[in-house]
C-alpha cells in the first residue's frame, strides 16, 4: 500500500500547455507539500497546505496553483508551461507538529519540450 | 534565506570503507534529518535527531546533531554497493512555519 502517491510519474509536454500533477497520501497526516527537484538535485519547497489551508507559499511563478480538496489530497497545476519549469516535483506529508520529518513520493519528471 | 551546505559534494569509496558526511549552517535548527535518494525514487528518512549533541546510530548509520545546533554529520560503517546514492540533510525551520530546508546532497559511489 503506497504511502504518498503521485501521477503520472512521467510527464512530457509542450511549451504553452496546461498541465497537472495528483498527489494522495493514506498517511493520516494533516500537511501536504510539494517540492521541486532541478537538475542539480537542489531540494526546493513550494507550497505546503495543512487540512486543506494554504501555510506556505515561497517565491514560485504564479502560474504554479496547488489545491488541496481535502487533507489527503494536494495536486499543482501548471499553466503556459516553460522550459524552465522542466525538474521532478516530489510531493510530501507529515504531522505538522510532530516533527518526525516527511514522507515523500517518488516523483513527477516533468518534460517541457 | 536559510542554506544548508553538505560536504563532500560527491565521493567514490571503496566498498567495506566508512564514509563520513555533514552539513553545516548559518542558523540554527531544532530538528535534523538525514535522508537517501536512489535513482528515480524520493528521499527516504534515514535518521531524525531532536536535541543538541544527540548521537543515534541506525544499523550502519549514525548522525549526530552538533553542539551549536548548526550542524549535524552522518557516518556509514562498512559500506555496501547499495549505499550509492545521494544524501540530504534537512533542517527544522525556526521560524514557525515547521518546514524542512535541504541540504545541497552527497552523492555517493560505493565501488565494488
């Protein structure tokens, strides 16, 4: 039973479309993130949102949204996608408070061609 | 902002070697984790330290969390082929907002 599960795993698309990525976790836990992996490896938060609320928001084009529907779910779309956007997004859970650090996915590679 | 800086960048070792890692900051943190990465997978916690000066070992691994609470370093006894990948430290931010800064990784190659 995957713990925090994203789709698709594989993403290749054009410069100028619209895309999105699902995240699910079956965790229990009450705060979702989504990081963004460039090719140099550098972990990078996003967004966070604890029970559906949104608790960060770091410096991230807006064309970057992320919705929460629910505590166990975090998904980010993307609008009029650039080369630049090109990384692997990992999506995470923990208990806020807890302190006992994340649980990550495995990871969307995004392609922008 | 907050940067936590591992070193080495990368390192080749020969497998059965102990391989030393840390990662240094200019703030303090509360809670360190040492995290691994394979190949097309996400990081994985390996070991969460809470106090200054904690030592826990986890099998082969040990951490400790520096004294200053600026530091922390991750040691592998006896490495295995299987411990290639690349480590991330992360660091507890102070500021109340309960998100973890990484670390820029080690990578590592474990020769057979």
């Amino acid at each position: 039973d995957t713990a925090v599960s994203q789709t698709p795993k594989y993403l290749v698309t054009q410069m100028g479309n619209d895309k999105s990525i699902k995240c699910e976790q079956n965790l229990g836990h009450d705060t979702m993130y989504w990081y963004k992996q460039d090719s140099k490896k550098f972990l990078k938060i996003m967004f966070s949102y604890n029970n559906k609320e949104l608790i960060i928001n770091e410096t991230v084009p807006n064309r970057f949204s992320p919705k929460s529907p629910d505590k166990a779910h975090l998904n980010l779309h993307i609008n009029s996608l650039e080369l630049g956007d090109s990384a692997v997004y990992f999506c995470a859970s923990s208990q806020m408070t807890a302190g006992y650090g994340y649980t990550f996915g495995s990871g969307t590679r995004l392609t922008v061609v | 902002g907050q940067q936590l800086n591992q070193s080495p960048q990368s390192m080749f070792i020969q497998e059965g070697e102990d391989v030393s890692m840390n990662c240094t900051s200019s703030s303090i943190f509360n809670t360190w984790l040492w995290y691994k990465q394979d190949p097309g997978e996400g990081p994985v916690l390996l070991i969460a330290l809470y106090k200054a000066g904690e030592l826990t070992s986890n099998g082969r691994l040990t951490a400790q969390f520096g004294i200053t609470r600026k530091d922390s370093f991750l040691n592998i006894s006896a490495s295995i082929p299987s411990d290639v990948g690349i480590y991330f430290c992360a660091g507890r931010d102070t500021s109340g907002t309960y998100k973890y800064i990484f670390g820029t990784g080690t990578r590592l190659k474990v020769l057979a």
